[in-house]
C-alpha cells in the first residue's frame, strides 16, 4: 500500500469514529516525531501492538480484501498463561460494504465482534477440520448470550448493536453491508504474530510504498521510529 493512500484511511477512519462518538486514546496522534523522543514508560504500547493497524492482507486491493484496526488495549501471551497482567484486549475497526477479512480462525483468542453502528455487518462461519479446512458441519454460536445454529457459510447478519462470540477453531470473514460500520473488539490478549491461522497465505501486515510521510505511526511501523 502506499503511505499517501493509508494517510487518507486514518483521516476518514477518524473522522466516521468521531461521528459514532467513539474517541482513540492520545497516542494515537503522536506524531513520527514525538515517537521518537519517547522512551521506556512508553514500552506497553510498543510491546503489546496498540495503535493504528492499516492491512490490505497482503492483497494489493484494499478495497476488496482490507480491514481498517486500532487496537486500544491488549496484554501479553508471555504473562497471559500466569494470569497476570492484562488478560483482554480492545480493538474498533471498520468494514466498507463488500470489504472482506480473508477466512481465519484464532488457535487461542476468544473474540466478541460487535457493530458497534453504521451500516449492517455480515459474518460467515465455518468450524475447522483437523487438518485446518473448512467443515460442512453446522456452527453452534452465541449472538448476545443467545445460543444459535447456522448453516456452515450461512451468512449471519448484525445490526448496530449486536455482537457474536467467534471462538478458537471457528473460521470467520466479515464485510460491511449497504454503508460503512463500525466494529468493536473485546477479546482475550490479541497476538498477530502467532494466534492466526488463515484459510490462505496472507500478509497480516501490508508492504508499504513510502510516497509521503506516515501522517500517524502504524503498529508495523514502531520498530523504525521507537528507541525505548
Ligand atoms: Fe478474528
């Protein structure tokens, strides 16, 4: 992805956030200069990948296969097995209409996925195989706390307001429908580098083609700038 185009996510992101009345936490607007006057009190954010997370999954194609994220917390799976320290990890995100999340499931996070409000949020389902593919057999799920049965890759539908509990080994893509949406994550500890398991090889975090300065440091992007 170029840096001009990922600059114009953030601003329009930010602006659909600020109109839902959903505010980011200061980090998230230093600049690439103040990160790099930051040192180690700073370390959590760095650790534990909060902030901006711009990925076209390695597709070329936002637009199609993308998904804007901003994680506001998370923990460790270092500490989570002692259970100390945070055990829970918030993300919001957003979704375009027909925007996909590649088909993925988490070896160990549970994850509620909310509408957090916009347009309508579609989610498909499929249980994994034991050899990682995707069943036929039908997906048992709680929609707010209410037990359901769908059809494997039945399109299950959230309006603003509601969420679903995707569990370890439950594959899962979404997309916005008819507008924009916002999307709310409340999970158990959050880690890329190691808890996802895509149903085809993607690139979690995108290539970035630098043609102007990062308006805001993406999460891929602390290595460059942060000292500690
Ligand atoms: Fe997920």
């Amino acid at each position: 992805m170029k840096r001009s185009q990922i600059n114009q996510i953030i601003k329009t992101a930010d602006q659909f956030m600020r109109k839902h009345q959903f505010y980011l936490p200061p980090f998230a607007y230093w600049s690439a200069n103040e990160w790099k006057q930051k040192g180690p009190e700073c370390a959590e954010i760095v650790s534990n990948g909060l902030g901006w997370d711009i990925t076209d999954f390695g597709s070329g194609n936002f637009e199609a296969t993308g998904l804007f994220l901003f994680t506001l917390r998370n923990g460790s799976l270092s500490t989570s097995p002692s259970l100390t320290g945070k055990q829970y990890a918030e993300k919001i995100m957003i979704s375009e209409p027909g925007q996909r999340t590649p088909m993925h499931f988490h070896w160990h996070k549970t994850e509620d996925i909310i509408n957090r409000g916009g347009g309508k949020l579609v989610i498909e389902l499929y249980n994994a195989t034991p050899d990682g593919l995707l069943d036929q057999t039908k997906v048992h799920v709680s929609i707010d706390g209410v037990e359901k049965l769908f059809d494997a890759g039945e399109q299950i539908v959230l309006h603003p307001g509601e969420s679903i509990t995707l569990t370890p080994f439950l594959y899962h893509s979404f997309w916005g429908s008819e507008e924009r949406v916002l999307i709310g994550e409340v999970s158990m500890v959050n880690d890329d580098e190691t808890d996802n398991r895509f149903l085809d090889p993607v690139g979690r975090f995108p290539v970035i083609a630098e043609d102007e300065a990062p308006l805001f440091l993406l999460v891929s992007d602390y290595a460059n700038y942060y000292r500690g």
